[in-house]
C-alpha cells in the first residue's frame, strides 16, 4: 500500500508539472532565453489577470534597442505587473537585500536583476545598468527609491534615471501602477487580491533633458492622479 501511495504521489506531481508547464508556456509573451522561464513569464501574466484582475495596455517598447522603464513603488507586486505588462524581458534594479533574500537569489540572478548595494558601492550596479543598456535590454527602475504608496506626501525621484538616459541616451518609459489593495507590503500585496491597473505614458527623451526636467516631468506622471495619454 505504502508503495502504491508513493507511486500516485509521484504521478501526481509529474501530472501536475507537466499541466503548469503546458499553461505557462499557452500563455507566454516573452522569449526569456530559457523555457522555463518562458513557463514562470506565463504563469505569472495568468496570476496576475486572473488573481489580480489586471487591467492594462501592453507597454508600447519598442521591438529592440535600450529601454528604461520605471514606475511608481507602491508594493511588492509592482514588478510582476510591469513583466506582465511587456512583451520584452525586464531587467530590474533591486535592493541587494532583497536580490539576497533566503531562496530567491537564485531566480532574481537566473531574470538578470541588477543588486543595488546603496551602502557599499553603488557605482557597481549603475556601471552593469550601463553595460545591460549597451547590450540593448530593457532596464527597470523605481526612482522613488522604495515603496511609497499614494497616501504619503510625494518624495523627490532619484538621480539614477536621469544619468542612465544622458549616459547611453535609452528613451524613458514611464508607468503608473494603481488599485493595489495591499498597497505598502511586499510579500502581503502578492497574496492580497487586488484590482491592479498599469497606465503607460509616452515615452520621454530625458537624454535630451537636463537631470531636473527630467525628473520633474517623470514625477508628474509618477506622482500625479492623472490618465495615461497615447
């Protein structure tokens, strides 16, 4: 009985595999470069328009070339809408402390995330932005530094995104995340159920703009309760 029990046991998880694989892939948009991330690319645009209702327009990037997109921080579901939302692979910039959280370094390191030390030399993570740019990959950025949801006063955007454009002269795409329910978690808002919205904005020439038009015209898209145009 015992073996019987442990063969239908594996059956069951190969059966159940095999069915998470065929949806993932049924549903993928992006080429990751590896199958099974085209798998977990899949998964995760069904979770979030299943669990989360999510509603939004593909992010317009364009087919190749350098990209920077950042968005409003409002919780850590922001960058699984965002992925969802392109049909690119997305590079993201993270705090090393979350890139070196128990069990997902592996996965953030296999996605390409960029581990940003803001104690120890931050310079290393501006300078592989850098290079990911030259290669022409999507990098993404959230220049209000750390979550900060909409019932806090606005925060003045960090620098970064402003020295990226004018360095490797990448278009900026912005975009607002909204009706997160779980808005100031992080782990929280991934299981909370919400009705997320993703607005997209045209993108701005910051490279052609000084550090602050830059940032002020980005934080008037972040920041602001307006509607996305174009």
């Amino acid at each position: 009985m015992a073996v019987l029990i442990a063969t239908l046991s594996v059956i069951l998880i190969v059966a159940t595999l095999l069915w998470l694989k065929r949806l993932g892939l049924s549903a993928n948009e992006t080429d990751w470069g590896r199958p099974w991330l085209n798998v977990v690319d899949g998964l995760n645009r069904l979770f979030c328009r299943r669990f989360h209702r999510f509603d939004h327009d593909p992010v317009p990037l364009p087919g190749e070339g350098a990209v920077l997109l950042v968005a409003n921080h409002v919780s850590g579901l922001d960058p699984l809408l965002m992925i969802a939302a392109c049909r690119r692979p997305v590079r993201f910039m993270i705090a090393v402390e979350q890139y070196n959280r128990l069990g997902l370094r592996w996965f953030f390191k296999a996605i390409g995330c960029i581990p940003v030390d803001r104690d120890k030399r931050p310079e290393r993570a501006f300078r592989a932005a850098l290079r990911a740019l030259a290669d022409g990959e999507v990098v993404a950025l959230f220049p209000q530094g750390a979550i900060h949801h909409g019932h806090m006063p606005p925060r003045r955007l960090k620098g970064g995104v402003a020295r990226l454009a004018a360095l490797s002269g990448a278009p900026v795409y912005p975009v607002k995340v909204s009706g997160i329910r779980g808005q100031g978690h992080t782990l929280l808002a991934v299981l909370w159920r919400s009705r997320a919205r993703l607005d997209s904005f045209p993108p701005v020439d910051c490279a052609q703009l000084d550090a602050a038009a830059c940032l002020d015209a980005l934080s008037m898209l972040l920041q602001s309760d307006g509607v996305a145009s174009g």
